[in-house]
C-alpha cells in the first residue's frame, strides 16, 4: 500500500507523455529530462495528451510503484502550464488533484504544521 505523506515530495511534469512508457523509460525520463533521481522516494506525475489519465511513479525503497487514474467521464480540469518541466505540489494538493479537483483553488488550512 502506498501512503502519501505531508512530508513527500511530489512533482508533476509539465508536457504531457506517450501512457505507453513503462517503469523503465519513465525512471529514465526522470533522470534525463526532470533531472530528478527516480530512486528518492519522490512521487512523479505525469499525464497523456488528452488530460484523461495521470500516472505515477514512485519507488518505495524495494521496487517501483507504478499507478494509472484514468477517468471514466470527462477530463482532469487542472494542471501547470508553467514553461518549467517540472512543478512541486504538496500531499493535500495532490489529493485533489486525483479527484478531479483543481489545487490552486483550495483553501488547505496555514495552520497544520509539517513535520521535519
């Protein structure tokens, strides 16, 4: 089972890529094109051209975890358009990013406190 914490990190690629890419090419496009190591325990989203599926990856210290949400009716309504390849997103923030919500309008309370 994987737990996304308050304290991971998460990052979504920009550009969208071809869902055909399996563990392998998208650990190596981590690397090469993020300039991210793939084996951090860093969770990375990416989604296809048609802003219907998003998948991640994420290596939990044994193996890699690759998982697909594909949405059965319509398509995701947020993701960066930023000229960066890459943008940060916080575990609450992600949350709503997997239910179709759109992150940037979320009112997540200043109060809670990261953990160090």
């Amino acid at each position: 089972m994987l737990q996304i914490s308050p304290q991971a990190k998460i990052f979504l690629a920009i550009s969208h890529i071809d869902f055909r890419k399996g563990i392998d090419t998208l650990a190596a496009l981590c690397r090469q094109q993020l300039a991210h190591d793939p084996f951090s325990g860093a969770f990375f989203l990416f989604r296809n051209r048609a802003f219907k599926a998003i998948k991640v990856l994420v290596y939990d210290g044994q193996g890699f975890w690759l998982c697909t949400k594909r949405l059965s009716k319509g398509k995701f309504t947020w993701w960066p358009t930023n000229k960066e390849t890459l943008y940060q997103l916080s575990a609450s923030k992600l949350q709503i990013l997997l239910w179709n919500g759109d992150p940037s309008k979320a009112k997540i309370p200043e109060d809670w406190k990261k953990i160090f």
